[in-house]
C-alpha cells in the first residue's frame, strides 16, 4: 500500500518500510511521528478513501544538508558577499499507513460537565 503525504509544504509518496528526508520535525531519534495529512492512497492502481487515514513514522535522526553558497556581486561597484546555509532536516523511516485512533474518552467527559452544568442552572434559578 502506497500514500501521498504532505509536510513541510512538500509531498512524498510513501510506502511501508521507506526512508525519506523531509523539512525539520520537533523530536528526538528514536520517537514516533503520526503525518496526518494524507492526500492519496491506494494499492497498485486500486486508490482508497483517505477519511481517518494517518501515516505512522520514526524519527531516524536530524541532520543538516549540504551547504549552499550564496554569493552575490555587482560589477564595477566594488561590491561582494558571500554567504553560506545549511537547511535542517528530518530522516524518518515510514513505519505504517493505516487508520487513526479515535479518542472518545476526552468527548465524553466534556458531555457529562455539559449535562451537569445544565442540570445545575434550573435548580439555581427555583
């Protein structure tokens, strides 16, 4: 199964077991990321609903890629700058395409402080 994911305002088309280099994500070597921005997915040319579809993956390290040299210069005005970067990058390792986790738990809580605080109110006011 494939998916295209979106991050760091690029897209990649993953796999189950790829590596990629994307833009810097917060986190150490070792941890887990959810890429929750999937915009297509299926299987050879079969393509599949992407509602709840999340791209689990594990951090591999952060690195910094190669360096680029900026150098700008106008003739016959003695004018140069050189300058140089190295953008920051995340290796991840896809670990699996599949479905979200529902968390239903927090939604029910804030139903029963709704209800209690509803039921509240008319004995307040008698």
């Amino acid at each position: 199964m494939f998916a295209v994911v979106r991050t760091g305002g690029k897209q990649y088309r993953v796999a189950a077991g790829d590596k990629i280099v994307v833009e810097k994500i917060d986190g150490e070597a070792g941890s887990s990321v959810t890429l929750g921005d999937v915009l297509l997915a299926g299987e050879g040319s079969d393509l599949q609903s992407t509602d709840g579809l999340t791209v689990a993956a594990e951090i591999v390290a952060q690195a910094k890629g190669e360096k680029v040299i900026v150098f700008k210069k106008r003739r016959r005005h003695n004018y140069r700058r050189r300058n140089g970067h190295r953008q920051n990058h995340t290796i991840l390792k896809i670990v699996s395409i599949g479905a979200a986790e529902k968390k239903a738990a927090p939604k029910k809580a804030a139903a029963k402080k709704t209800e209690e605080a509803g039921a509240e109110a008319p004995a307040a006011e008698a």
